[in-house]
C-alpha cells in the first residue's frame, strides 16, 4: 500500500522539515555535559552566600573554594563544609564543623 502525499504542499513538507532540524539540535544540546567550570561557579557562589568554605565527602576528598572540583568530578555526595585544618603546606580537612 503506498501513501499518496500529492495533497502535501512543498512549502508545508519544508516547513516541517526545518521544525525537525531546530528540534534535534535542541535535543542535541540537552545531552550535552555542563561544563565543570559553570557548575563550579554557581556552587561557588552558594557556599560564599551561606559561608561555606568548601566542600567534602567525609574520608573520601574535599576542595577548598578558591579550588573546586579538582577532581572534575563533582559528586551527588558532596557536601558544603567548613575548614576545620590547614597545614599550610596544601593539606586541610573541611568538614561539617566550624572551627
């Protein structure tokens, strides 16, 4: 059976043809990753608004907020936090405490 699309204007076939092409590009920039560097940003400026100093994942790692996310791997466990320790010499602990 075959379909008989004569009653189709061309312009209409165009029209929807174009639609489809802005659709998929649409699609296609909503899978795409958030840069690292915009996430980094706006939860920058959530832990300086609260005054958080950082963030931590207790035992695992945690980042100071002049350097978030060195790991490029921000975490669904990563929670906002406080220095608790600070060597000096780039060793720190930020946890749940204010110190």
């Amino acid at each position: 059976m075959t379909m008989n699309y004569s009653w189709v204007r061309r312009e209409t076939l165009a029209a929807l043809y174009d639609e489809q092409k802005k659709l998929r590009a649409e699609i296609d920039d909503l899978k795409k990753p958030i840069p690292s560097a915009d996430l980094s940003a706006i939860v920058s400026e959530y832990l300086q608004a609260h005054g958080y100093e950082g963030l931590y994942q207790a035992g695992e790692c945690a980042c100071l907020l002049d350097g978030l996310f060195p790991c490029d791997c921000p975490g669904l466990d990563c929670k906002p936090g406080y220095l608790e320790s600070d060597d000096g010499r780039g060793n720190f602990r930020i946890g749940p405490d204010r110190k």
